[in-house]
C-alpha cells in the first residue's frame, strides 16, 4: 500500500478528502494531514509518504515552498497541487520544480481518484525499473570480476598515477571518491585450493552470505582474490575507517559461527592511508599479514598490532625464548594444503623473520631445513608423486649440512614450497576438467530451468560451490551468471527469430519468470529490446 499525506488549510476541504475518498480500495494508506506547509514538513520527514497532495495557498508556507523542499530531500516522491487559483503562472513554476500534477478547485472525487489510480502504477513502475536495475547491478559485479581484479592489481602494482587510477574507475563506474582507504582480506571454504571437496549446505551458505554483505555497501569494493581469499577495498571517511573494519570482521566472524563454527576464519586489515597512490604499500603490508594465518593459526584478526604483538620477536639469539609453536611442523603442512603459489614469497618471509631469534643457531637452522623436506616429502606422497619426482629438479638440497644465512634460508623455502605447490595443483587439474564437464553439461542442459543457481550446479556435481565458482571462472572465462546468461539470450534470440511467441513467452521460456526482468535485461545485453530485434534491429 502506498501512503498519501495532505495538506490543506481550509478544514472543510480537508476533512472531505481524508474521509470521502476510498482510500484503501486504490492501494493507498491516508498517512497524515496538517493544516500548513510548515505544520507539514517535519510530519513528512518523519512518515516519508509516497504521495503529497497539497493546497498551493496557505499561510506561513504555501505548496510552492513546500514542494520545493520535498522533492529536494526525497525525489521520489510524488506531488499533486490542487489551487482554486486558474492561474498560468503556478503551473509553470510547479511543473518547473517536478510536481507531478497540477488539478483546480474545486476537485472532483472522480478527478483525483482517476490521478491517484495514474500515479500508483507510475510509482509501481519506477519501483520495478529500479529493481531490474538493481539486480542487474549485483550481478553485473559479478560479471565485472575479471575487469576489476585486473584493475585493482594495477593499482596495488603502482602501474597507475591517480589521475588514471580515477579515469578507468569512471569507465568502470566504480566511485572510488573517500578520504581514507584501507584493503581487507577474508577467507572462504575450502581450505585446500587443490581439493575439489563434496559440496556443503553450510559452506555455500556462508559464502552466499558473505558476498551479500559485501556487494550491499558501497564503502567496499569487493573482488575474488584467489581460490580461498577474498579481497576487499574499504574506503570512506577517516573516522569510519575504524567501524568499518570492525563491521567488516564482525561479519566473516559472525557468517563463519552462523554456517560452519568448526571452521576457522581469517581477516588480515592493512593500515589506513589518505591516498591512492600508497595503496601498494598497503597491499604489500595486508599480504604479509595474511601469511601469518599459517604461522599464528590461533589468531584469526590479523593487523600490524595483532601480528607485533604476538611474533614479539627480540634480540636474544639463544633457542631459550623461542616459541616452540613456531616450529610446529603443522605449519608447513598447512602452507602445502592452502597457500596459493602468490602467498609463497610472503609466507617464507614472515616465517623466517618470525624465528629470527634462533637463526644464529646452526643446528636450528638445518632442523629447519630437514623438517620442511620430510614435511614436503609426506605431502608428495599423498598426492601420489614419487619422492624422486619431488626432489630431483632442485638444486637447494646442497644447503643442508652447512651454514646458511637468512636469505638462503628463504630460497630453500621457496623452492621446496613452490615445488609442493606446483604438483598438488597439477594433480587437481585432471580432477577439475572432469568436474568442470560435468557441471557445464548440467548447464547447458538446464539453463532455461528458471531455479538454476550456482549451489544447485555445485550440489549436482557435488563440489564445493566456492570452488566450482572460483574454477569455472578461470578455466571458462567467463563468471557461472555470465554464462548462463549468455545462454539465455542466444536461446531468446533464436526464439525472437524463428517464433512468433510475445515477449512473456519468450522470457518464461529461457528462464525468466518475470518478463518485465527479461526485456530489461535484453535491452541492457543486447543493446535493443526483444520487439526492435525481432524488427530487424541489432544482431548478435
């Protein structure tokens, strides 16, 4: 129902509208009266009417003034000035300032009822056409993944000045207008990013959930970062970087304990900046925070105060005071099941500077050493690679047995990692492709079924919906709504073709139950509506 406010001064008239008219037979809820426009402002402020119909003289503020301020704090509503003035001038200036009808006293009941009736489905109209809008907004962030990632990495690579940096965000239309900034990372199920595990309810319910979050606000710019990790750009004022980094937490917090509490979580926040042009060190510092998700597994927060406060490295080169928990050779192994080939460096970094206590000990450096080849040999084994496969192309092996610095410390690490990195993925590889056939068969079979959804694919082939929407992506170059949407709109434009089905039918019959949805979205895919392709307009 919509809700319809008056104001009028003469009582008699007022009274006779609020009670004569049928309100609530044509969809509207009488909300309120006051007898002037100044009576009326905070009254319409604070019950936000759909309609105003407003007398255009009367004391202390007329409907002129009145309208003016109403339609400058909500432009979405509608207004009737009703006059007993005939007078050429009023109009002019009330359709000058976008009142939407102008009716003369003495108003008939038939006469406003029939403008009531009109302006209810101009309303219905605009609601829906900012709906489609919308919905086509959320999924086309999901259509533009691969063109903002691109961009963003151009960003945090500092390939960009800011003038360009603002330049290709107004052709992406991203607003990237704040005064501070700050980039997030969270993570998503599975753990494992070579692991194809079965599909879960809870898990793609979280991720369902998280993403939501994020696309709904504008103070985060949110894009796929890697198989398990999402990253986040927050931006807004200086005093709200804080709450929005608590809300941003609270909420991969929250999701985790709400869908899968046997999970852990993560969430690394960079330090805040004023400017565009440092947010590569801010990149740089949030990666290197996340590396600490496998060395600090108990902390799930990580920021520069977190991770300073619990490595709480010193100078003391004895083994005395190192924590043990560092050493933890369950570590390793987690590095091996989750760390993308991206996160290698960093990890190896911040593992290293996080025993760098003990590193002046030479038999703590070569159990370092022995523990990460055992380790990397177990995790070759059950992967099914022969320990020869595993060991023979490298050429660090020579490190062990002699002193070694830092740096050294650092390229063994990387190449063992690298190495166990490079065969869990190509083990994957033929299990993906197989999984990938199977899911865009699924697809292209039942595209038109108008409950097709990502999770329903995913539970059919029974994997991970994260990681069918991750692999999909990559290996099919294109997002899952993306293609079916691409299939839609081939299948409709065959129809529009080769049929003389209307436009409902043609929508009902690719998958669109609301045909309204369907013409809107063609017109915004196609270039044209269905009925100008069908007379000959753009072909695709």
């Amino acid at each position: 129902m919509l809700r319809a406010f008056l104001v009028e001064d003469e009582s008699i008239i007022r009274e006779t509208l609020r009670d004569t008219v049928p309100w609530g037979q044509y969809g509207y809820v009488f909300a309120g009266e006051a007898g002037d426009g100044e009576m009326a402002l905070p009254l319409i402020r604070q019950l936000k009417p759909d309609i105003l119909i407003t007398d255009i003289r009367m004391p202390f503020m007329d409907g002129l003034a009145l309208s003016k301020l109403v339609i400058q704090e909500f432009p979405n509503m509608k207004i009737i000035i009703i006059s007993g003035h005939d007078d050429f001038e009023y109009a002019q200036q009330a359709i000058h300032i976008g009142v939407e009808r102008y009716l003369l006293k003495p108003i008939t009941k038939k006469a406003l009822l029939d403008v009531l009736v009109e302006i209810k489905e101009k309303i219905e109209g605009e609601r829906a056409n900012r709906g489609y809008l919308d919905q086509f907004h959320r999924e086309a962030q999901e259509y533009e993944q691969y063109t903002r990632r691109a961009f963003f990495e151009r960003i945090v690579a500092g390939q960009l000045t800011v003038q360009q940096i603002y330049e290709m965000a107004g052709k992406l239309d991203i607003d990237l207008r704040a005064r501070c900034y700050t980039i997030a990372f969270f993570s998503v199920p599975p753990e494992q990013p070579g692991s194809a595990e079965g599909y879960s309810e809870p898990a793609a319910r979280l991720r369902d959930a998280l993403l939501e979050h994020f696309l709904k606000y504008p103070e985060y710019m949110l894009l796929r970062w890697n198989l398990t990790t999402y990253a986040v750009l927050l931006k807004g004022d200086s005093g709200k970087m804080e709450e929005l980094t608590r809300r941003c937490v609270d909420t991969v917090r929250n999701q985790y304990e709400a869908y899968v509490p046997e999970q852990d979580w993560y969430v690394a926040v960079g330090r805040p900046t004023q400017r565009l042009s440092t947010l590569p060190a801010c990149y740089e510092e949030v990666s290197r925070l996340w590396a600490y998700r496998h060395i600090l597994p108990r902390q799930h927060v990580l920021t520069a105060d977190t991770v300073s406060f619990l490595t709480g490295t010193g100078n003391d080169s004895s083994l005395d005071h190192l924590d043990a928990g560092k050493v933890d050779p369950a570590i390793l192994a987690g590095v091996m099941r989750s760390a993308s080939a991206q996160e290698i460096s960093n990890f190896a970094d911040e593992y290293i500077h996080s025993v760098e206590e003990a590193l002046s000990s030479k038999p703590f450096c070569q159990y370092l050493m022995l523990e990460l080849r055992f380790t990397a040999a177990r995790f070759a084994t059950s992967l099914g690679v022969s320990k020869q496969e595993m060991f023979d192309s490298l050429t660090c092996l020579n490190l062990v047995g002699q002193n070694v610095t830092a740096l050294d410390l650092k390229g063994y690490f990387l190449d063992i990692l690298l190495r166990v990195v490079e065969l869990r993925d190509r083990a994957s590889n033929s299990q993906c492709r197989s999984l990938l056939k199977q899911a865009v068969a699924y697809i292209d079979h039942h595209f038109t079924d108008e409950s097709l959804s990502l999770n329903q694919v995913a539970r059919e082939v029974n994997i991970s919906a994260n990681y069918l929407s991750a692999v999909f992506s990559q290996e099919i170059g294109a997002t899952f709504t993306e293609y079916v949407t691409n299939k839609r709109m081939e299948r409709a434009r065959e129809l529009l073709r080769t049929t003389d089905k209307r436009s409902g039918e043609v929508a009902a019959a690719v998958g669109y139950k609301d045909p309204h949805y369907f013409s809107f979205l063609f017109k915004k895919t196609q270039g044209c509506t269905p009925r100008d392709y069908r007379g000959g307009g753009k072909r695709s």
